[in-house]
C-alpha cells in the first residue's frame, strides 16, 4: 500500500470497482507502435483513407451550412429517429427486422456494451464470453466487477457443447449467469466466425438455461466471400440484444454505434445513456445519416471488403511461406485479425518487447483473457497496413520466432516440431 501511494495519492479513495480498471494491452502498445519504423501488426483501426474524403468532407461542410443550428444542438438520449430509421436498412442486410423505436444509439459499440452491463450486471454476476475474447469487453466486465468465465472456440465459432457444459456447472454451483458476450461473425481476436448450425445450437441453449446473448456485430458485413450470415438477433428477438457500429464501415472516428434490445431494457438503456452523456453527439449521428442518404455506402462496404480481402490473402501467404514450424494460425473469411498460436514453449508476451526491438509489433494473446491464458498466442491485425509493410512485418516476426526457437531448444530442451498451417483454436484456446 505505500508503494501505490508513493505513486497515487488517491488510492485509498477509490471504489472498489475501480481496481479492475487497468490498461489493456492494445493501449500500452499505441505509444510505441505509433512511430513510423514500426511496422503495427497490433490495433484493429480500419483504413478510412479508403474512403472518398473529399465527397464527404463536402457532404458535412454542406450539412453545417445548411442546418448547422440543428446539427449543433443537444439532441435525444435514445438518438436521432432519421438515423434509427437508417440503422433498421443496415442490419436488414443480416435478416434483422426491427423498428426505428427499438434502438438506442450509442457512442460506439463500446458505450453499448458499457450500458448493458451497467443495467445488468451485480458485482459477482456472471458473464460468459468466449475464450479469446474481445479486450475491450473484458476491461468493461472487470469495471463492473463481473465474475468473466470463458467458454471455448474452434474454427467454427463457440463451441454448443462447452457451452452446455459450462451452463450446466454454473447452475449446480447456483451461480447467476446474466448474458453470454459473443463476436459469433469475423471474431475479434480470433478470426473465427459462428457456423449456421451453431447459431441455431447456441440459441436453443440459452433457451434452455435462460440465459440472454449480447452479440456484438462491428465486422458482419466485411465479409470476403458471398452474402453477410445471418444474425442471432434475427432468430430471436426477445433473447438477444445485438450491438452494431458504423466503425469500421464508414469511420471510427466518427464513434457512432447503436444497441438493439426488447422494449422494456431500450428503456432502462436510455435512462442509463442520459446519466452518462446525456445524448450521443448530433453532428456524428447527422453525419452518418447524410452519409446513408447521399454516398453509394453499399458500394463503399464493397470496396473496404476487396481492400482488406487483399490484405488478409497478404497476411496469410506471408505466414505460410516465413513463419517456422510449430506455428499455426487460423484463415478469417472476414474482419481484421488472425489469430496465430506459437509453438510450445514460446511464451507471446515475454516476446513482445524482443518483436519491437526487431520494429514489428501484434498483441499479445493474454490480453484477450479473463484468466491469465493465452501466453502461447497472439493477435495480428491486418487491416491498416499496405501489403508490403504486411509482409515486411511478418518477416520481422518471423525472424524473432525463429530465434525464440533457438533460445527454447538451447535452454529448455528442444521440443518435436509441429506442422505449420492453418490453426484451429481447439482445447489451446481455453
């Protein structure tokens, strides 16, 4: 205690709560990563440069011209109603069908997932996520002092039997599950996406043990092959509330996301939105809005898709042909990230600073854990770099791989090589 309050003078002060709030991984990196010999394989920012910047700067300048006295305005706690009206097109494209009166926008997905665990969550509360999960929703958990228990994932998605198995425990210790936090398309950090089979199986689950499911859905329509999946949301309305967010199809900067939920929680979420920020910004919402009005975003989401189905096929030929034996990784069919799995051994965090003295940087798998797992992995983002500096770095972090290996097998015993290739997070995972 005198160590902390050499350091914080205010740390006898502090609720409870506010020990699990600590920095997660992708943010001890940005300081670092941000200079221009790194090559950043770590944050998951999309590649707004893609967009037409001109035509939308334009667009804004005219909107503020035109209705600045609006745009500039407080507005709604629940959020814009043209911009809610606008948010039911979207997710139709995933079979969703919903009212412009069941949505709340929020700033960000992430204020979503703040919201939603504000309103459900005790301290001691369960929360079932998936094992990786998405850092961001671990860090919220642990504000809210939420008891995280991770379920695993294989290569296709969440696994039903895990989950049954997990949920069946749970009720015999009588410990209260209050939602399962599931990224069931283009996974962050995984890469994995939930087979439709499985959608069905999880939802029949969570039927079964009462149990509501957050899906948060930032990615479903970056996919790289055919049409978006369908979500959970769409088979079950009453049981699922779904998170989107416009971050990574039009700009992240702009930080507008939207929570779709049952009447009765919509309104416990407004409530809970208007003593937080009172409302989300009206020039973002009316920016996005004027945006779906005017710009060919359908065929903008089709460019991002083509632009980072080129950089993933990078990432991935990259790995196969330099990454040395014994590493695995999995082949997302869309989203941001491969999730790559070091040979026995090799521990991903105390390797981290070894990769960045080489000026390559991904974030270390344990990030992605409630539980202290995940030495063995790492997340490679490949959504921002151009391909060549893709490559270059993967070269760089094969490199450091390699002699990882060497210093394993010198000082700890050379171990059997296993084949490289694609990786299914199986019982590593957990």
């Amino acid at each position: 205690m005198e160590q902390h309050a050499r350091t914080d003078a205010y740390v006898d002060r502090y609720a409870a709560r506010a020990a699990g709030m600590v920095p997660s991984e992708i943010r001890a990196l940005f300081a670092v990563v941000s200079r221009p010999e790194v090559v950043s394989l770590a944050g998951g920012a999309p590649y707004v440069s893609a967009l037409p910047l001109d035509a939308v700067g334009g667009m804004i300048g005219e909107l503020v011209a035109s209705r600045g006295a609006e745009v500039l305005q407080y507005g709604s706690a629940q959020g814009d109603e043209g911009l809610r009206e606008r948010i039911c097109e979207v997710m139709a494209l995933e079979g969703v069908q919903a009212g412009a009166d069941e949505i709340v926008v929020t700033v960000g997905a992430q204020q979503a997932l703040d919201l939603i665990t504000k309103i459900f969550v005790d301290p001691g509360d369960v929360v079932l996520a998936e094992a990786p999960s998405y850092v961001g929703a671990l860090g919220t958990f642990a504000s809210y002092q939420a008891d995280v228990v991770h379920v695993p994932l294989d290569d296709a998605g969440l696994v039903p039997s895990a989950l049954r198995e997990t949920l069946e425990r749970l009720r015999r210790e009588n410990r209260r599950v209050k939602f399962l936090y599931t990224v069931p398309t283009f996974q962050n950090p995984a890469g994995v996406t939930l087979s439709a089979a499985r959608r069905a199986e999880v939802l029949e689950i969570c039927a079964e043990y009462d149990v509501l499911i957050v899906e948060d859905n930032p990615y479903g329509l970056i996919g790289f092959d055919g049409e978006p999946m369908r979500a959970l949301r769409a088979d079950d309305a009453e049981r699922v509330i779904y998170l989107g967010s416009f971050s990574k199809t039009i700009a992240s900067g702009l930080r507008v996301g939207w929570v779709l939920a049952p009447h009765a929680v919509r309104a416990k979420l407004v409530l809970a939105a208007e003593s937080a920020i009172l409302c989300p910004s009206n020039f973002s919402q009316l920016a996005v809005r004027e945006y779906l009005n005017t710009q060919p975003w359908r065929e903008q989401i089709k460019g991002f898709r083509e632009l980072y189905r080129e950089r993933r096929d990078t990432m991935l030929d990259a790995l196969a042909e330099l990454m040395p034996a014994g590493c695995t990784w999995t082949r997302p069919a869309g989203g941001f990230f491969v999730w790559l799995t070091l040979p026995e051994g090799l521990d991903a965090k105390a390797m981290a600073p070894r990769a960045l003295a080489e000026r390559v940087a991904y974030v270390p798998g344990t990030g992605f854990y409630a539980d202290g797992g995940g030495h063995r992995h790492m997340r490679l983002s490949y959504c921002f770099p151009e391909p060549h500096r893709i490559r270059e770095g993967v070269r760089r972090l094969a490199g450091v791989v390699e002699q990882e290996i060497v210093m394993r097998d010198t000082f700890g015993g050379a171990l059997p090589a296993e084949p490289r290739g694609v990786h299914t997070p199986g019982p590593d995972v957990v």
